[in-house]
C-alpha cells in the first residue's frame, strides 16, 4: 500500500529471506507468527515468493489474516483462520511444479506481533539435478526488493565458515559486490 499506492516508504522493516533449499526460512517466519504457515517437504516447500505482512494490533487478541494466492477465483480472502492460512500456502506450492514468481501476499493482524514485512523467497537450488535451475529468478526479485526502502537481507547461513559459505558468493553475484549489501545484512546460521 505505502510503495504502490501512496508512494511513500513504509515506516516499518522489509527482511528478505534468503538462503538454500531446507535452511528453515519458512520455519524462522512461523517462529515469529506463531504459527505454521507453509508446508515442511523434503527438498523446496516454498515454490513461490511468500510476502508475510505483520500489524500490530492491539485489539487483535487471535491472529486475524488476509490472504491472496494467485489463480483463485476469488483472488483474496479475508479474515481466516491460521488453519486455513496453511491449508492454501501449502496447497498452492503443492500445485507448483517448478519454481514459480507469482507471489502468496499474507496479512497478519495481531497483538503480538510487530509492524514488518518478510518475504520468504524459495530456496535457491544448488544442485541443478534436484529441480529447476532458480538462481535467475531469486536474483531478480532479490535486486528489486533491495531496491525498496528499508530493506535489509536475512541471510540463512550454511553451518561451516563464513567464508565458505556459497549464500554470500551468491549474494556478492546478485548485488554486484559484497560492498552493495554486507553490512546492511543480518546472517542468521538456523541448523548446526
């Protein structure tokens, strides 16, 4: 709403979550909600872009959500259950074949949670025989999201060295050098 149609920045945080297939990007989000909002697959769950929008509701004692899933006939549907919220997401990715970037837009209303938005991005595909060769696509909708005030990279690390972690060779690739996003990221190593 504040970036398409009022024109303005958002006054709140934007986290890019960005990692491989199976790092827990998902996983971290519904530890924040405080609910399962996505399927857990072995190899890619997340098929599609997922942008979650946390607002910070005093009044909202139970989580009150809005949800748009692309191709359904009645595009959004407002005020369901969290239930139903992870029926739809995970329905939809199970839809997906291949990775696609038409996005999931979740709205959660809530007294306990604070004004951000995540966007959980598939995972990227390392190795190109387990699916689809992604890393394209994930670079683009990463390149116009940091272009987007307030922005900041959650960047899932791998549990080995820094500096052999492939994510931030990744990373230097789609922003051009490790100076364009170093130190406006937060690394977080979810599996050791």
């Amino acid at each position: 709403l504040y970036h398409d149609k009022l024109k303005k920045d958002p006054p709140f945080m934007r986290f890019i979550l960005l990692g491989f297939q199976s790092t827990g990007k998902s996983t971290l989000i519904e530890r924040i909600l405080k609910f399962p909002m996505n399927i857990v697959a072995e190899g890619t769950g997340t098929k599609c872009p997922l942008y979650v929008t946390c607002l910070h509701d005093d009044k909202s004692t139970e989580p009150v959500c809005t949800l748009t899933v692309p191709g359904r006939e009645t595009n959004e549907a407002c005020n369901i259950k969290v239930e139903e919220v992870f029926r739809e997401v995970t329905h939809y990715n199970r839809t997906l074949v291949e990775f696609s970037d038409e996005c999931i837009r979740l709205t959660v209303k809530w007294n306990r949670v604070q004004n951000m938005v995540f966007v959980d991005l598939p995972g990227i595909i390392a190795n190109k025989s387990t699916g689809k060769d992604n890393r394209g696509e994930i670079k683009r909708i990463l390149q116009m999201e940091l272009r987007k005030a307030h922005t900041q990279p959650l960047v899932l690390l791998e549990p080995k060295e820094f500096a052999t972690n492939s994510i931030v060779d990744f990373m230097d690739d789609a922003t051009g050098s490790r100076q364009n996003w170093i130190s406006n990221a937060t690394f977080i190593m979810t599996k050791a």
